[in-house]
C-alpha cells in the first residue's frame, strides 16, 4: 500500500517497479470545492510522469527530484 499527504488530503494507492497509482478526495482552495483525485505514474529518467485526473480535469505532470 502506499500513502500520500497531498496538502489536507490523504491519498491511497499502490505501487510496483513500473507504475504506481494514488487515490482520494482532494478540496481545490481556487475553485472551492472538492472532487476526487486519481494519479497514475510511473518512473521517467530522475524523475516521474503521469496524468492526474481531478474532478472533470486532467493534468498531465512531469516531476523531478528536488534538489
């Protein structure tokens, strides 16, 4: 199992060598509202990549290790 704290929110998901996923309800201060969260990734060079999908948006995001 793997776990998050994404500001007040606490995701859930999983995780293996190639892939992981987080789950959860996240409150968005800009728009006023909650919705629910999913996030897909998987590793990409010293960094990570995926799609987020909050309420009806999806973002796609590319991270990297912060020095």
């Amino acid at each position: 199992m793997l776990t998050a704290k994404f500001d007040a929110s606490n995701l859930e998901g999983s995780a293996t060598d190639e892939q992981f996923t987080l789950k959860g309800e996240y409150f968005a201060p800009t728009a006023g509202y909650s919705g629910a969260l999913a996030i897909t990734g998987k590793p990409d060079g010293e960094g990570l990549s995926g799609d987020a999908i909050w309420d009806v948006y999806e973002l796609p995001f590319k991270a990297k290790r912060a020095d």
